[in-house]
C-alpha cells in the first residue's frame, strides 16, 4: 500500500471514529434475525402486497423469502435513464427465477443539468440530490423489503440514491446502471463550434445541428462528467457489478448484467452470503473512491458528493485529503474534457477493470474491501463478456489497448491527479487541472466582477474583456441561489484564452466535470452570500490562482479590505421555476466543503 494512501485513510479512520461508531450502532440496531416483513401488522401487510399477482402474495406471506425494493430514477426525458423503462420487468423476472418477489418501492426526480444549463431551473439541482436521498428513504420506509436494487446514472442522483440507501445499510444493495449512448460528433468539433457560436461566427441552427449530433440517442452523454464519473465510483467502490458500468444499453450483455445484478442481491439477502451497505461503504472504500476519481480527472461535483456521501455514513473526509491523494496519484486516462476520447473508447481500452489493476498493482486502492460480489476488490480486475449466450466474466487486459486514453501506474500522463485544493485570503475552494495546460496553473491578473452569468456574457459581446482578466462570478454559492453550474461562462473564456489572454475564473458556484481548459477556482467558501472575502472584490483589484502552489489570494491591503463594506445580492430570484420550494434549503444548506447538504 502507497504510505500516503495508508496515511490518509488512517487519519481518515481516527477523525471519524466517533460518527463511525454512531453510524454503525444504529445499522446494527435496524437488522433483524427474520424478514423486514415480519414486523409488519396483518393490515400492513395486506396494503403492501394488495396489488402483487397470487404466486408474489403467497411468497410474501411465507416469510422465507426476499422481497426486492426496486427504486427507480426513470424518464423519458434524460437520455441516460430511458433504458431504464425496461428495467422493472427484467428484474421482477430475474428475482422470481430465484424464488423471490421484487416490487417497485418508488421513483425518485431526475433532472438534467444538460436541459437546466444557463436556465432558471439548474436552481434547483445540487438541492435535488437531497431530495432524491429522501424520496430513497420515503420509498424504503414501508419496512416491506430485505434488498434493494437502485437505478440511476446522472448527475445528482446517484449520489442522492446513495445517500439515502445509506439510512438502511442494514440491507443488501446493488446499484444498477444503464450505459452510455454510441459516440456521435467528436468532442472537440463540439467545443470548437461551441467556441465559434459565442462569437458570434456560427448561429442557432448549426449550434443545435452540433449539439442533437452529440447527444443523439438513449444512454450516457459520452464526455467524462458528473455522469460518467458517477457510474465510474459506483463501480470502484463494489456497489456495481465488475465491468458493469460501461456496457451499453442496448444488447444482450447489458440485460444479462441487469438480470445477474437482479439475481446477486437476492443471494445477498442469505445469511451465508450478506453483504450490506453499511459493511461496503466504509472509509477505505472512500479513499479508493477519492483516487479513482483523481486517477481519472473526474468530475469536481464530487467534491461535494463524496463527502455527503461519507457523511451518511458516518465518515469525515475534506478537502485536505482529495489534495493529500492528488500529490501522489497518478493521472491514469485522457477522456474529454481532460482528452480528445470519450467515455467508449475508454471502456474498449481496457475501462474500469483494466484501471482498478494498475492502480492495485501501484499500492493505490485498498484491495482488502467488502462488495456486492464479496471481499476483496481484486473481483473487479474482470470484464464481463457473453460466451456460447452465457455471461461470464474473464480477467481485464493486462495492457490498455490504447495508451493515447488509458495508462498505466508506471507511465503515467501526469505523476499527479488531476484536483488542486486552493486556500488563501479569500477562504478555501478547489480547482479542476487535469484538462488546463500546466503553463495556465498560475494567472495573476485584475479582476473583473460579476453577479450573474448574464452580466458576464453581455460584457464579452461589447468586447470589454480583451484583456489579461480573472473573472469573478459572486452570489453562486449554496445559500445565496443553490450553486448551479456555470458552463454558460465556459466557451467565452475558452474564447479569451485562444486569443492570447491569461484568463481565470473565481466562483463560490460549480462548474462541474465538464470543466475545462481555463483554470477555475469554484466552490469558494466562505460564499458571498454569508459575507466571504470575495463579496468585497471591485473591479481592478489584483488576483493571483496560483495551482502549482495551492493558493488563491486577493492581493489588496488588510486596512483597504476591512474599510470596504460587503456587497449585497443584488437581483435575487427566489421565486419562478419552484425556486420558492426550496427556500428552505437555500437557508440551512452546509458549506462546499461540507458537502453542501440539508440534510446531513
């Protein structure tokens, strides 16, 4: 094991020991010798299985069997969730050839950040999460279940399925994913014609020809963001099956894998075999979620997710440890943002089997974990295959079969991964370099500040940023308006910089795993709206993000800063597009580095 490694999860183990101890005391107090049904009254369970055919009814009623809890974050609308329409009747077959009964226990919302970028709804997103963790537990609540099979791909919601799986991780469970979409337009055709609609050289009809080629069919959005990073965790993590998350949605191997994950819970649910959540999800199989998402140049919202996501249960991690692990983990792959390939070319490479074994071999995972398949997560060194109709799982490549994509720990495309913690004056936030070109780490420029992506987008058309800038985006953060993403600000500065300009952006909002080559500070906190530092920004004030060294600094006079008054939110929109249902949350939310959550 890497002593880093060792050290990080060791320091990790004594920080959480208490929360920990708390965590599992009520885990422990949930499990029961019998079925969770048994507990019920006779008009309890009457209601639970009104509507279940005869045979379901009579295997419920005999209390010697599982009842698997379905929860679903399909629809129609998000391309990565469609295939999960299906997904119910396969299942409930799967489980009955086992002799069990699955149900499905609920939906939860599902939203996509791709509709909502740039409009009044990507309000409401980093909230969902939380809401999705709670309409998990409302869907498990009816105590009727002994597993859990849960369905989602995207942005928030696998992090909210998971945290709110974590309330009842007395009880086996498997997440299931649906796959990614066939590679369309190439990604860098799409960023250039992105580039040239903002300025102003392409218009609305070939920017929207350019995007339907790229997001045109069920499935995963091909670039490495939040999604993509999702199922990546999920997998390295053992809540998947091994190889599972790449496969695409429309074959026989992904049903396969659907109907083998279906079978593999209610095996869980035997007392020769259980595995539950809680056991899975402990603070090693944290850390080797933090360097999978590092090795990778994953997506930054899970800065945010990774630490709700321990938090649930009972773990305290921050983003001293992200940095710590970053300093020795390698950047292992070249997926876009961070390359020119996307997410299926990876899979072909080698995927996620071919990288948990180099990074086993380096000392940088804990190979001694429990998951669904069992312990040791040496299980996941395999890729699934159908041999003669039947799935099979054979062991991964022991190369990558395209170097330009997939690396190894002993040639690497960067010694280090690919996240920088930045602290300062202006307080602590994180920064995204695995895509910006190391002579773009440091920028020391003026500011230029703004309180909406608008404001900034106009200032660009009037041609008033044709210089050496850092922009500075205030009023995003959780409190002052849910933390949206602000990809709106993305081909601007892209713009800038290809025009010769040392460009930066400081945020206390998000922008996610589709960010990109100019450097960005985000999730800034203390945020504007609770008086940080940067609420006292003017125009022309010196800024130096310096990624190389971890620092960020308002380089202004102590005695100029503290005579200046803090600046106020001007134009907030707390109302429109449900923004008023969520008023509450605005007010009770945690910090960045907290996990930004209500509910924790």
């Amino acid at each position: 094991m890497h002593s880093k490694v060792a050290q990080v999860t060791q320091a990790i183990v004594e920080r959480s020991r208490a929360s920990r101890s708390d965590y599992l005391q009520r885990i422990d107090g949930a499990k029961a010798s019998k079925v969770s049904r048994s507990n019920l009254s006779c008009g309890n369970l009457a209601h639970g299985f009104a509507a279940c055919p005869q045979q379901d009814k009579d295997r419920l009623t005999m209390m010697d069997e599982a009842n698997v809890a379905i929860v679903s974050a399909y629809n129609d609308m998000l391309s990565a969730h469609q295939p999960f329409e299906r997904y119910p009747h396969i299942i409930k077959q799967a489980v009955r050839e086992m002799g069990s009964v699955a149900q499905f226990a609920g939906g939860v919302p599902a939203m996509c950040d791709g509709v909502t970028q740039g409009q009044p709804g990507m309000e409401l997103s980093l909230f969902s999460r939380d809401v999705i963790a709670m309409s998990t537990a409302v869907a498990l609540s009816h105590n009727m279940f002994d597993a859990v099979l849960c369905l989602g791909v995207c942005d928030k919601i696998v992090p909210g399925l998971l945290i709110g799986a974590l309330s009842f991780g007395h009880l086996p469970i498997v997440f299931v994913p649906a796959g990614p979409m066939s590679s369309g337009l190439p990604n860098t055709e799409k960023a250039r014609i992105r580039q040239l609609y903002a300025e102003g050289k392409v218009g609305r009809d070939e920017l929207l020809a350019c995007e339907s080629e790229s997001y045109h069919s069920a499935g995963t959005c091909t670039f490495y963001g939040t999604a993509n990073s999702n199922q990546l965790l999920m997998e390295v993590m053992g809540l998947h099956l091994p190889g599972a998350s790449f496969v695409p949605p429309d074959g026989e191997l992904r049903d396969d894998l659907t109907r083998y994950a279906a079978q593999q819970v209610v095996k869980l649910t035997h007392p020769s075999q259980q595995q539950n959540l809680a056991q899975i999800v402990s603070e090693k199989t944290i850390v080797n979620a933090i360097v999978a998402l590092l090795s990778t140049g994953g997506s930054t919202n899970h800065t945010l997710h990774l630490i709700a996501i321990a938090k649930a249960a009972g773990i305290i991690v921050n983003w001293d440890d992200f940095a710590e692990l970053s300093s020795v983990v390698p950047s292992l792959t070249r997926i876009y943002p961070n390359g020119q390939a996307d997410i299926n070319v990876f899979h072909g490479a080698g995927g996620v089997p071919y990288l948990i074994q180099t990074l086993l071999h380096g000392g940088l995972l804990h190979e001694d974990v429990e998951t669904i398949m069992g312990h040791g997560l040496g299980q996941y060194c395999q890729e699934p295959k159908l041999l003669s109709g039947k799935l099979i799982w054979q062991p991964a490549p022991e190369q990558s079969a395209d170097l330009d994509v997939l690396a190894c720990v002993s040639a690497p495309f960067s010694k280090t991964g690919g996240l920088v913690t930045l602290q300062g004056n202006l307080g602590r936030s994180v920064a995204k370099v695995s895509a910006v070109k190391s002579e773009h780490w440091l920028v020391e420029a003026e500011a230029v500040v703004f309180d909406s992506q608008l404001e900034f987008e106009q200032a660009f058309k009037r041609g008033e940023l044709e210089r050496d800038l850092i922009a500075v985006l205030r009023f995003q953060g959780p409190q002052a308006c849910g933390m949206p993403e602000l990809h709106k600000l993305t081909p601007y500065l892209g713009v800038l910089q290809d025009r010769g300009f040392n460009v930066a952006l400081v945020t206390d909002g998000r922008m996610s795993g589709a960010s990109g080559k100019v450097p960005a500070a985000i999730h800034l906190h203390p945020e504007a709206k609770v008086g940080g530092l940067i609420s006292k920004i003017e125009n022309g004030d010196l800024l130096r993000l310096d990624c190389h060294n971890g620092r960020l600094e308002l380089l202004v006079e102590d005695n100029i800063l503290q005579a200046r008054p803090v600046s106020q939110q001007a134009q907030a929109v707390t109302h429109g597009m449900g923004r008023e249902l969520f008023s509450n949350m605005r007010k009770q939310v945690s910090s960045a580095e907290m996990g930004a959550s209500t509910c924790l």
